[in-house]
C-alpha cells in the first residue's frame, strides 16, 4: 500500500527528532541542558532539530579537534622543559588549603603555578588604555593581541595606530581577534591598513555556511590579552573597545571593565595559550611555536629579580576550552567555592548558574560563610536578565546577598574567596563561559592580590543596591513564571 508524501514526511521527521534526542542523552554531559534540548527538540521539532544540529554540540571542527591533544601537552611540555627548570615552580608556596585547587588545573591543563611574578591591577579604561599604549609604545620585539572583541572607535583607534607604529620599528605584531565579536573590525578599512603596515591580523574562528555543516558558530574565542616582548601580559575582562562609543544604544551604560598587567614567569604561559591559539589557526607546527618561546626565556630571568623586590605573586595561567580541556574552569570555580570559609565575593556581568553551581554558592552560605554576588543592575541581554533573576529566590533564602551594580554594565569577571585565593580572567558565570568558549584565567595564591581585588568589590559595592528578599517576594507572580519559564532554557545560554 503506498504511503501518502504527507504521512511520509511526519515518519521522516519524528524519526529525525528521535534520533536528534537519542543524540542528546548520549552526548550531553550536563543534565540540565540535555533537559533543555528535549523540550527545544519537542517544542519545536523543525527548528529543534536545525538549532541542534548547528548549535548542540561543542564542535570546534575536525583539524582543532585532532590538535586539542597536542595543545595540551605543548602547555606540559613547555612547563616542564622551561618554566619548571628554571626554578619558577611556585607550587610548594601555595597554602596546603588551597593546593588541591592548583592541583585540579595544572593536571587538566599542564601549566604550572609560578613564583616571582609581579602584577598591578588597573581598575578603569583609562588606566587600561594608557599602560596599553605606554608598553605598545615601548615594544622592541612583539606585540601580540587577542581579543573577543576590537571595536575601532575613540581611543582604540589610538592602540591600533601605536601598533602600526610599532610594526614599524620592526617590532613582530600580530592580532587574533574572533570573528564574530569583531565582525565589525574585520568589516572596517582597519585590516588592509594593519596588514599593509606589516601587521599579522588572524580570524579566530571564522564562521559561514559550510563551515555550520563541520562546526559550531557559536563557540568563541572569548580570550583578552595583550603581551609586549613575552615579558608583560595583560588579561582580565576588557575587550578592545571604548565605553564611551560602544553598544551606547542598548540602554545599560558604559561598560565597566578591569585587567591585570602582570610581569614574571607566567607571562610566558598566557605567551604560549596566545600562539597556540594562533598556530591552530594556521595549521602551524606546535614544537616550532615552543622552540620560539625558549628564546625569551632569558628576558624573563633578567626581569624576575626587579619584580620580586616589590612583589613575589604565586600565580597559575588556566586556559579553558570546550574539548580541549574539559570542565577545568568550571571544576576550579566549584573547588574555589567548596574551599570558602569566611568569605566569598563574585563579579560576573552575566549569571545564569546550573545546580552543582547553585548549591555550591547557597551551602557555603548556609555553612557561614558570607556570600555576596555583585551583578549588573542592566545586562545586554534580556534572556540572561529573566533566567538570571529566576535563581534570586533561592540564593536570598539560602542568605546569599545579591548586590546590584548601578554605575553601568559591570563587565568584571572576579572572585575572591576569603583573604588568599582570587581568581582572575574572562569567564562569567554561565555555562556558555564554562563549556563552550575559549576563556583564559589567573588563580591568584596571594594575600596583597587578593586584598587589591576585594578592595575594588567593595568599591563596586558602593554604587550597587541590595536586592532584598520581602521586597522581590512582593513582586507580581507573573514576573516569577516569566523568569522561571526562560530558566528552563539557561543551560543553552
């Protein structure tokens, strides 16, 4: 008997549906998104289906993902033969409460923690953009750049031109900035002039249609850091742009932004995560990259004893990405929570936990220890505002205090916990900054550090309001079923 195009057609599509569901208890790891995709899958058959396919899975392509293995051990091999026989191994000067922290990254990642290395805290654009432009100024032999984000307008148009000048002096610059959060700048007449000048621009992770079919579009290289000479390196939440132009339209004020600029041994491990993202870009050979940074070995023996006379910070670089390095940042973060004791203060634009997360952050407040989340008032992101105000409840209960940041987007990414561990870098609070992008972080082992950073909280709270628990119980219930119904979609944002 034949069967009718129509009737067909539904047996094809269920059967794709099923098997696009079959796929996802398979493969997702995380119960809470695998949740999440049925209902999509079932809500939403068609698109379900479509959005799964392109979106569903961390595929960073076949050639990235052959080398996430030889990534890993170019980050081993290059802490073991250089940075660990030059007597920089700071692991031994790490507080034994804190070890097993260390210990979850260095054996995922194969970067070390490191001694005798100095860093000043920059608080504002201002202070970021000038330091920036004095070491660009001051390059002599590299200048390298990657950023989410280059957005060539007001001063930043001033660091390109200071490139440029620096390519040249015969200084080696290169930028690899991501192809989505800079489509602009790839878009803008600032490409051919860099290049043209002597300047290496390279896309990270370039998107377009047939690359959907082998990739996922939305996995970005969220990483920001700027090294001048392998002997300075800059990290920390700043994207390359100025407040005062950008995204001055989507009603949340100017950015507020902090980075680290930081000297010593670890320069060369935020070194090493920059040109490996590079070289598998290119399809460049890893052991060349390594043989390259063996030649500034030297120039940091020669700046170690200056920094240690101010500071001697016990740091450890931690690059996360999704099949590369698995859950690592997000393993550190929980450990760093589970270590809490007295106090825990986090800064995230954007926070949209899971449950392991959740109940991390309510048990160390129900055990005493004081717990404050400090978040934007106005987020860019309507989704991440309704999913992220969905998890309020449960924390203010638990005695979490939820702190709301008046003075514009705060875009810092910090945690201190208690008067010794800070952990510094890229990441938010969401699953997209744990599973999906490319991130780059410092764990902080220092008092003075992790006293600097607590006391720029603080100035943060200065200019946040409380968000108290009487006072959003009073609220419409309509508002609490919103919130909850878009929760059931962050795992997937």
């Amino acid at each position: 008997m034949d069967i009718p195009w129509a009737q067909l057609l539904i047996y094809l599509h269920t059967a794709v549906v099923l098997a696009c569901a079959v796929r996802v208890l398979y493969k997702q790891r995380n119960t809470g998104s695998a949740f999440a995709w049925l209902i999509v899958l079932f809500a939403f058959p068609l698109l379900g289906v479509v959005a799964y396919l392109i979106l569903g899975e961390p595929r960073l392509g076949s050639a990235r993902a052959k080398r996430s293995d030889e990534m890993n051990r170019f980050y081993s091999d290059f802490a073991d033969q250089y940075l660990s026989d030059m007597g920089w191994d700071g692991a031994d000067r790490i507080s034994t409460h804190y070890l097993g922290i260390a210990k979850v990254a260095t054996d995922s990642v194969g970067l070390d923690v490191t001694k005798n290395n100095h860093m000043n805290l920059l608080a504002t654009t201002d202070e970021i953009v000038s330091a920036m432009l004095a070491d660009i100024e001051a390059a002599r032999k590299s200048c390298l750049l990657a950023f989410y984000i280059i957005d060539p307008q007001g001063r930043i148009k001033e660091v390109l031109n200071a490139v440029i000048r620096a390519a040249k002096r015969g200084v080696d610059c290169i930028i690899l900035a991501d192809a989505v959060g800079s489509h602009a700048f790839f878009k803008s007449e600032w490409v051919d002039l860099l290049r043209t000048e002597g300047v290496e621009v390279h896309i990270a992770l370039p998107v377009g249609p047939l690359r959907t079919l082998f990739t996922r579009s939305d996995l970005r290289n969220h990483r920001k850091l700027l090294l001048i000479d392998e002997k300075i390196g800059y990290t920390g939440s700043y994207n390359l742009v100025d407040p005062k132009f950008f995204k001055q339209n989507s009603g949340v004020g100017q950015w507020v932004d902090v980075m680290m600029r930081c000297t010593g041994p670890m320069v060369l491990e935020m070194a090493a995560v920059f040109y490996a993202d590079v070289a598998v870009e290119n399809d460049e050979n890893l052991t060349e990259v390594q043989q390259y940074l063996k030649r500034y070995i030297k120039d940091i023996q020669e700046i170690v004893p200056e920094s240690s006379q101010t500071q001697d910070i016990v740091a450890q670089v931690i690059p996360s990405a999704p099949s590369q390095t698995e859950r690592i940042i997000y393993e550190t973060i929980i450990s760093a929570i589970h270590a809490a004791t007295q106090k825990l203060v986090i800064t995230s634009p954007y926070f949209v936990p899971d449950e392991p997360l959740l109940m991390a952050l309510t048990t160390a407040a129900k055990r005493g220890v004081d717990v404050t989340l400090i978040l934007p008032a106005k987020v860019d992101s309507l989704m991440v505002r309704y999913a992220s105000q969905a998890y309020y409840p449960v924390l203010l209960r638990a005695g979490v205090k939820i702190a709301l940041f008046e003075g514009g987007l705060l875009h810092a990414k910090t945690m201190t916990v208690d008067d010794g561990y800070t952990l510094f870098g890229t990441v938010n609070m969401d699953m997209r900054s744990f599973f999906l992008n490319l991130e780059i972080s410092l764990a902080i082992y220092d008092q003075k550090m992790t006293a600097e950073v607590s006391a720029l909280q603080q100035q943060y709270l200065a200019q946040c309001r409380y968000v108290s628990i009487k006072k959003w119980q009073k609220r419409s219930k309509w508002w609490g079923l919103v919130e909850n119904t878009v929760r059931l979609m962050s795992p997937l944002l």
